[in-house]
C-alpha cells in the first residue's frame, strides 16, 4: 500500500494522480508486463470514453467523457492489446479533462 503524500510543488506521480482522482488514502499498486507490438490495426475513432469507477464515495457509478478531441482506437495483430492515441487527457481530483 502506498499513503498518500503532501504535494511537494513537484510533478504529480501517477500514484499522486490516482489517489486525488479517486480521494483514497491509499493504492495498491500492482505491475504488469505489458507487450508493445510495432504494428497496430487501426479500428476507428475514440469520440467518448467511458468507464465504471467508485472514485470519492465508494459507489460504483458509470462516467461518460465527451472528448474534444478524438484520439484513434488501435489493436495488435493479435487482438490482445488495444490502445487508444492522440488523446490529451489529464487526471485531476475532480476527474479527467481533455
């Protein structure tokens, strides 16, 4: 488990992020490997990004962000990575902007 920490003025680790995003005291944090394959499908636009969360009060609720800005959903040959580029996305305490 990670506590949180005072902000030093310094940039915000994406521990710190999380921990403003989701307004926890603490994160587990856990790895994984991840394989970033050279070539990618392009499957089509990113217009809205959606996601279940139970950030600030502990209740699972569903949050929909309209994006200004479209970024591209892209997946590996394979079918099991997938990502999604061109997006400007920051985590803030009051959630995601961009």
């Amino acid at each position: 488990m990670v506590k949180r920490k005072k902000n030093s003025g310094k940039k915000k680790s994406p521990v710190k992020k999380y921990l403003d995003f989701t307004g926890k005291d603490t994160a587990k944090i856990t790895t994984d490997r991840v394989n970033i394959p050279d070539t990618y499908i392009f499957i089509g636009d990113v217009i809205n990004l959606d996601y279940v969360s139970d950030k600030w009060d502990g209740k699972k609720r569903a949050y929909t962000h309209k994006l200004k800005k479209h970024g591209k959903m892209l997946v590996s040959p394979n079918g099991k990575t997938v990502l999604i580029t061109g997006l400007n996305l920051n985590v803030t305490g009051r959630g995601l902007s961009g």
